[in-house]
C-alpha cells in the first residue's frame, strides 16, 4: 500500500473517530442546536424548496437549452459594452424578489452559458440583495434613511462586486473564453417574443407564488397578495397553453398535469403548497417523457437540482447547528452576536457583515430580525451592513457556489461583500 496517497485519508477518518467519540450529546445547548437544525431544514423544504427552488431550477433549465449562446455573449458576455451587462445584471432584483439559494440556479444558467464572470457575480448580488418589496419594508419599519441606503447600497455593491471580480480574475477569464467552444450562429426556432413570453410565464410563477404578505393590511401590495395565488394560476395557465401551442406537447398530457392540481386547490384551497407541488410534479412528468426541446429542457433542469438542492440542504443543517432559528439559539449563544453590534465602531459593522453573510435569510425576514436586534441596542452602521451582506450570502449558499465557480473566486467574492459591507456600515453610522 502506498501511504503517500493515503494519508489525508486516515487523517480524515481519524479526526471524524475523534469527533463522534466526543460527540456532546446530552449537553442541553448541543441537543437544542441539533432540534434546531431539523426544525430549520423542515421549514425550508416547505416553505422554499417547492414554491422557489423547483420554479427557479426550470427557469435555469430553460436559459440553458433555450436561450441562444450568442445572446447570452451579447449583452452579458465578458466582451460585452460594460454600461450594458452590469446595467442588466445590477437591476435584476427589481423582478426577482428571491432569497440568496433561490438565485443561485438562475447564475449557474447564465454563467455556464457564456456570461462574463463580472456581469455574472453582479447577478449573483443583486438578485436577492435589490429586492422592491424588501427595500420598502425596510424603509417602513427602519426608517426611510435606511431604506434609501440600502437600495442605492445594493445597486453600487453590484456593480463594483462585478467589476472586482473581473479585474481580479481577468486572466483566468480570458483563458476561459479562449478555451471556451465556438460560439455558432444557432437558427431561431421560434420568434424572440415567444421565447419572452415563456420566460414571463414563469417569472411570473416564481415572483407571485412568493409574495409575502405585507404588514400594512391596506394599500396594493395587500391587494395583489389577497389575489397572489390566483395571479399565479392565470401565468401557469399561461404556461400550459405555451406548451400546448408552441412547444407541441399533446394537448391531454397537459391536462392530465393539470388535472390534479384544480381538484387539490379546490378540495384543500388554506394549503396551495400541495396544489403548487403537484403541479411541478405534472410538469416534470411531461417533458421527461418528451424526447424534443421539452425532454431537453427538463434534463437540464433536473442537471440544476442534483447539482445544487443536496448542498443547500446541507448548508440550511449546518447554519441551524450553528445559529438556529429566529428567536432561537444554535451552539453560538444570541448574546454574543447582540453583544457584539453595539455601537458604530469597525469591529461591531464587520462582525454584523460576517454574521450577515453565514446567516440564513428568507426574503423579507431579515427586517424584522434586525428591528429586535436594533431594539436591543445594535448600531444603525451595524444593522445596514447586515442588510447589504445578509440576503445576499448565507452559508448554504456559499457552498453552492463553489461548486460553480471554484473555491478561489467564492472566497473573493464573500470577501468583497463583507468588506463592502463593512465600510459602509461605517460610513452610514458615522453620518446617522
């Protein structure tokens, strides 16, 4: 046996011997962090995994088999007009009101499809951090001078984390496009608004299937969430006709698909998760089975879960060991992190940034977390700088990441988040 090539094995099995040898169960706070981390990782998985994750891995399914390469290169290729690519990347969380593990599907479509790696990272930020409804929550609840901060913090966050990241990596990204395959003038299968409207079809799934329900119970937010799911049945109904018309899927297996989810909103209509997942299933089944562009498409797709949901579910265990729920306590005690906060100094704004990007956040609740922390004494540096680095990291996601874009570039780009944040928490508690 040749123990050069085996040692960092018996290092690993032997440190894992150690470790479950001196596993602290019993231990109140171990025990609870364990209960934590399941209570979190069920939360998760119903209230994320089907109504944002599976809608967002078909949307990254179809960019990878439906969108033309050339088109991708065009406007957010590393050779694109930079006022451009970062203008589109910088503004794309205006339309997608996801958290950070819901994006991370959609940057894996655009960055294997060719994108910069610039416009891309500026994606990857923007996508959960500028989000409409969280930004006016925001400034309701924590002040209009907070609100204000923090969408023109996200926008300029976004464009100079893309530039940043092309700058320092430009030499490896101009080896890729080298390397890269020829990009050929691939024939137009069906007009560009069609293709629009297919997108539209399920953006608008994703972004209404998700809109939370606004504090206010007056006003239009309060409107259209009163009438959310049927908005979302009208653009999957949309989608079907799309299928039927464009895609030339048969007419019955459409129906078949959608056959259980009327009688599931119908019978249980207080639990339209069922309906909703029964409806993912239907559309799964029917291009599976395809063995054209729709069988292409769900390949893709299901390429995007295997490759991701694994590791995000992980990263959401792992987060509830560490941190637990909201209002509830992992192995790290809340008292360290409230304590540590206070004030404006540098120390309070990069813990409150660092905390920020391995902590989990669901869209919109890290308002009301950072309210009781703010209550509690956290500084108005320290809680914009977990504001610009929260929604737009969490451990889980981070983890994902890596298997995308490698270990280097993943450590640069949370590195460049953190410290952004972290300066202008400064500047922002220095001022107010």
């Amino acid at each position: 046996m040749n123990w050069k090539n085996e040692w960092k094995t018996l290092l690993f099995v032997l440190a894992a011997f150690i470790g479950l040898y001196h596993l602290p169960v019993g231990v109140p706070r171990f025990d609870n962090a364990i209960m934590e981390a399941l209570h979190l990782v069920k939360w998760y998985a119903r209230e994320h995994v089907v109504l944002c994750l599976i809608p967002a891995f078909f949307i990254a399914g179809a960019i990878g088999v439906f969108v033309r390469q050339e088109s991708v290169m065009k406007y957010l290729g590393a050779g694109a007009k930079k006022a451009l690519a970062y203008g589109v990347a910088s503004v794309s969380g205006t339309i997608l009101a996801v958290c950070s593990c819901t994006v991370l599907p959609l940057f894996a479509g655009i960055y294997r499809m060719g994108a910069g790696l610039g416009p891309a990272s500026a994606f990857l930020y923007s996508g959960p951090a500028i989000n409409v409804l969280a930004i006016i929550l925001t400034a309701r609840i924590l002040g209009m001078e907070m609100g204000i901060a923090r969408a023109a913090g996200a926008v300029f966050f976004s464009v100079v984390i893309g530039l940043l990241m092309h700058l320092i990596f430009r030499k490896e990204e101009a080896n890729r496009r080298v390397n890269a395959p020829a990009v050929t003038q691939s024939k137009e299968t069906r007009p560009l608004w069609k293709t629009a409207l297919y997108f539209a079809s399920m953006v608008g799934i994703l972004v209404f299937a998700n809109w939370g329900k606004p504090l206010n119970p007056d006003g239009i937010w309060h409107a259209v969430y009163s009438v959310k799911w049927l908005i979302t049945s009208l653009f999957a109904a949309g989608l079907g006709l799309i299928l039927i018309l464009w895609f030339h899927l048969a007419w019955w297996k459409v129906t078949a698909a959608a056959a259980p989810v009327a009688v599931l909103a119908l019978v249980l209509p207080d639990n339209p998760v069922l309906a909703f997942g029964a409806g993912a299933i239907g559309l799964g089944a029917i291009t599976a089975m395809d063995k054209g562009e729709s069988g292409d498409w769900f390949t893709a797709s299901w390429g995007f879960l295997k490759q991701i949901l694994p590791l995000l579910l992980g990263g959401v265990l792992a987060a509830g060991i560490l941190l637990g729920r909201v209002g509830q306590e992992g192995v790290i005690p809340s008292r360290w992190i409230s304590s540590a906060v206070g004030g404006n100094s540098l120390l309070a704004n990069f813990f409150a940034s660092i905390s920020g990007a391995f902590m989990y956040f669901a869209t919109l609740t890290e308002v009301p977390i950072l309210q009781g922390l703010m209550a509690n004494g956290m500084g108005k540096g320290p809680a914009l700088a977990l504001l610009l680095a929260g929604p737009a990291l969490s451990l889980p996601s981070m983890l994902v990441i890596r298997s995308i874009m490698g270990t280097k570039k993943t450590v640069v780009f949370i590195a460049l988040v953190v410290v952004m944040a972290t300066i202008t928490g400064l500047i922002y508690g220095s001022i107010f």
